[in-house]
C-alpha cells in the first residue's frame, strides 16, 4: 500500500517548477513515471497519492515507451483510489522508420493485471511529439492509457488535461479523455472529461473520443459518462476508408465476442474534422462500430455539440458517415433506444464525395432497432454525388425497424413539418411505424434545444490620419494604409467571409476626425453593394469627434 504521499509540490497544491522525471531510451523497453512497474505476483493499492512533477520520455524509433504521472506499467492486480496526477506527460520520438509503441496515460500507461481505477483525476497535458516515423502507433488517455485485463474497471474519474498529438507523422493515434484502448475490460462508469482532444498531424489511422478511444472488450459496459471536451482534427488521415474515427464518448467498439454497451452517456462537446480524409466516421456519442454490433441507449448529444466535417481534397472521398449519435455499425443487430440529439450534423467538402450517408441519430447502419428516440436538428450536406440522409437515419437495413421515435428541425435545407415529417425519417430503407398507434413515430413542431449556429467576425481597423502624418518619413508604407487604398479590400473581405454579425474595433479612432467622419458609411454602402443588402447595420457608440452618430 502507497498512500497519502504528493510528488514535485512543496506545498501539496502546486508545482514546485523543479521536479520531472526524465529517460532517454535508444533500445528495449522505457518506462517512465513515479513507479515504473507493478510486477504480476503483486497486488497494490495507492490511496491519496498525486503527482505534480512533469514527466519527459525521449526516445529512438523502434523503442516501446510507457509513460504515466503515477504508474508506467501495472501488472498485478489492486486499486488505485483518489490519485491524481497534474504534470504534463510529453513522449518524444526521434525520427525513423522501426516499429514503435508510445502509450501514455495521465495515472496509468498500461494495466494489463486486472486493476481498479476510481475517483482517479488527471489535470496534466498528454502529448506525443517528435519526428517523423509511418511504423509508430501511439495511445494516450488522461487516466490510463491501455486495458487488457478482463478484470480492469475505470470509476469515477476525471480528466481536464488536454490530449494532443504533434508527432510530424505516425501510422495510429488512440485517444480518450478517460482510456485510450481497451482490449478486455469490464466497466467503465461514472467518468467525465472536460478537456480538448486535438489531432493536427499526418496518420494513417485516428480513434479518439471524449471518453474511449478503440473498444473490444467481450461485455463491456460504458455507462455514465459525460464529455464537454472538443474532439477535432485537424491533420490528413490517409489510408482507406474509415479510418478516421471521432466521437464525444467512443470513437471505435467493436465489441468482442458479445456487444459493448452504452448507456445514459452525454456529449456537450463539438466533435470537429477540417482536414484531407478518406472517411470520416463521426458521431456525438459513437464515431464507428465494427464487429459485434453495439447497444446504445438512454444517450444525449446537446446542442452546440455539433458534428461537423469539412473536408478539403481534390481526390474523391469514398465515403463519409455522420449521425448525430452514432455515425456508422457496419454489424447487424444493433440498437438505439431512447437517444436524444439536438445538436447540428454538417457534412461539407471541398472536392467529391461520393457517398454521404448522414442522420440526426444514426449516418449508415445494418439491420438494427431504433426506439424511443429524437432528433431536433439541422443535417446539412454538400458535393455529395450520393446522398442518403434522413432525420433519424441516413442508411439502415431493409430489415431495421424504427418506431416510437420523433423528428423535427432541417433536413437539407429543408424544413421538418407536419405535412412532410413522415418523408424524413429515413433516407434509405427501414420499416417505420408511422399509423398514430403507441409504437408510432411522430413530428416535434418545437424545441428550446433546437441547436442555432451564429458566424461572428471581428476586423481591427486602423487610424488613417495618424498613418498620414508619417507619410514624410515613411511614404512608401503610408500610401499603402490609406483608407481610400483599404476599404475594398476590406468590403470583399466581409463578403467572403459571410459572417452574422460583424464587429468593429477602432472604428471610431477610423472615423473621429473631419475629413474622415464618412468613412464608415462609405465601408456599409460598398460591403452592401456587395452582399445584395444582407447586412443590417447598427452603430452602438458614438462615432464622430464631437461625440454624435452618423
């Protein structure tokens, strides 16, 4: 037993700004952390233990790297009760080509013996960083990094650490806010994440979520669980399709020999992809779901909590998959019941995309039974040569059967009402009951949770008669800031942004002085002209020198 003990903090709540643990490994196995190992014969339990010191790995290609706040590789059995750890955990590899492993966990890096997580919190920055390796797969969660004991369960934790990848290229990033990568397990409860998940490098493979990354543990229940973390990438994921794969909770179940379940999780958090892709795979609650099919119930995806992808290339995408809950269960059998989005699901591109199969609950499914659930959304689409899309579902199979459930809000620019509602369940397939007895489906007219997105720019502008005033020293530079040079530019700025409200700073300093009162009327009538009026301007302070309005 380990208890009641604080590491790199002088005063038991802060950083001492001196402490890390530090390795660097050229071969074998690094383990890095305040206990480097717990053997298989042995059975800890740490208790009120945290750590504040910052721990740094650096290492060669082709080395395996474990890394953790409290424990680098735990292979017996026992519990790890209130710790905590609040250092930053960086692994950095040099460049290379050898096969590598890097897995990182705020409390943990590995428990492969079958120990207990709870009331554990991580408030330390994970990050993977260092060269270029296409051979390196990198797993990282704010508490433990992977699970492969059957026994293993994670309770009650928390994490508020950002997770970041900033390796130049690797071939896999696994991310959770609470688990990277669980391969045997049996729970995980309870557990919330506020913290950003952030992707922006070059991978074949991404599965990251607010709670679990990549799931496959026979009868694992994932109950309770909240994330209010943005999950967004940023980087190119190259390879085939599928293999990006995001969500608020789970980005990849796939189930083992019996389903994973989850139930009565919520996300709050803006699931984001703004890259080159093969196939986005996205969704508020799960990203993917292979194998054995999956059972979601009793789930939420706020509003604000919005899917979206963009996605720029010149090639054609094969395929993308956005649900509001779930984006794609290429397994038969599946079920949602009594899940609830109210959050909008956007699929843009830049280029071709082949197919778009996208739904306010579910973007493509097999067989499966959808229950007692809603969707209150907008679902837009564009450059889709096919689009399946649907309220509830984009795609499910011809077998599936939805009922009870109840839609409203906008399919693809097209408004959700009384008379169309039956139309929009879904895009492609499914038995739907729709004959006003108790299984039947039905319209939502309105809702307080029916999400609105608001584009707000904001343009510093600057003082020309001050620039005037140096033109004697500086006529060369002085020309060019002339507001007669600028206000163009500015006005064609505004229309292609395309922005609902619009802001101003120095726009009064711009304007206070005679000769320039009209400035801002000139900006309003050329903006204007430009964006066939669509702007209704407002001025909420005064804008000339004697302290009147235009």
């Amino acid at each position: 037993t380990i208890k009641n003990l604080s590491f790199g903090t002088e005063n038991g709540k802060d950083y001492d700004d001196v402490s890390t643990i530090t390795s660097n490994s050229s071969d074998g196995v690094s383990r890095t952390a305040v206990i480097q190992t717990v053997v298989p014969e042995s059975s800890l339990t740490l208790s009120n233990v945290r750590n504040f010191a910052h721990i740094n790995t650096a290492k060669s290609a082709g080395v395996t790297s474990y890394a953790a706040g409290l424990c680098a590789e735990w292979k017996g059995t026992g519990e790890a009760s209130a710790v905590g750890n609040y250092g930053d955990v960086t692994v950095t590899e040099q460049a290379g080509s050898t096969t590598s492993l890097s897995i990182a966990g705020g409390v943990c890096a590995v428990s492969a013996g079958g120990a207990k997580f709870k009331d554990c919190v991580n408030a330390g920055k994970i990050e993977n960083a260092g060269g270029s390796n296409k051979n390196t797969v990198n797993y990282s969660a704010g508490i433990l990094g992977q699970m492969t004991a059957v026994a293993g369960s994670i309770n009650s934790c928390s994490n508020s650490g950002r997770l970041v990848n900033s390796m130049a290229q690797s071939q896999k990033f696994y991310a959770g806010g609470i688990v990277g990568v669980i391969e045997k397990g049996t729970s995980v409860s309870s557990c919330s994440n506020t913290a950003d998940l952030l992707q922006s490098m070059p991978v074949s493979f991404a599965y990251f979520a607010g709670i679990a990354g990549s799931v496959d543990g026979t009868s694992l229940k994932i109950s309770g669980c909240r994330n209010s973390g943005r999950i967004c990438n940023t980087g190119f994921v190259s390879g085939t399709s599928g293999n990006l794969r995001m969500a608020g909770v789970v980005a990849n179940p796939k189930g083992g020999t019996s389903g994973v379940q989850i139930e009565n999780c919520e996300n709050s958090g803006v699931v984001s992809n703004v890259s080159e892709t093969a196939q986005p795979c996205m969704g508020g609650i799960v990203g993917s779901n292979t194998s054995t099919p999956v059972s979601i119930e009793g789930c939420k995806n706020n509003k604000n909590a919005a899917i979206t992808s963009v996605c720029r290339t010149s090639a054609t995408l094969t395929q993308c998959n956005l649900g509001g809950i779930i984006g794609i269960s290429s397994a038969n059998g599946a079920k949602y019941s009594s899940c609830e989005n109210y959050s909008d699901v956007t699929l843009q591109t830049v280029g071709l995309t082949t197919l778009a199969e996208v739904g306010g609950i579910v973007g493509r499914t097999g067989n499966c039974t959808i229950s007692g659930c809603k969707s209150v959304s907008r679902i837009s689409v564009s450059s889709a040569t096919t689009l399946e899309a649907g309220c509830i579902a984009g795609r499910v199979g011809a077998s599936s059967t939805i009922k009870a459930s109840g839609i409203g809000g906008k399919l693809v620019g097209t408004d959700i009402t009384s008379s169309n509602w039956m139309q929009k369940i879904s895009g492609v397939n499914g038995i739907i009951t729709t004959d006003g007895g108790p299984e039947s489906c039905y319209f939502i007219e309105s809702t307080p949770e029916t999400a609105i997105t608001v584009k707000i720019g904001s343009f510093n502008l600057w003082r020309p008669l001050s620039r005037i005033s140096d033109r004697s020293t500086y006529p060369e530079i002085s020309e060019y800031r002339l507001w007669e040079h600028a206000v163009g530019g500015i006005a064609q700025t505004i229309k292609n942004m395309d922005c609902d409200i619009i802001g101003f700073v120095e726009l009064y300093s711009t304007t206070e002085t005679t000769p320039y009162v009209d400035t801002n009327k000139e900006l309003v009538s050329l903006t204007n002209s430009l964006t066939d009026n669509r702007y209704t301007w407002r001025l909420q302070f005064p804008n000339k020198a004697d302290g009147s309005y235009t």
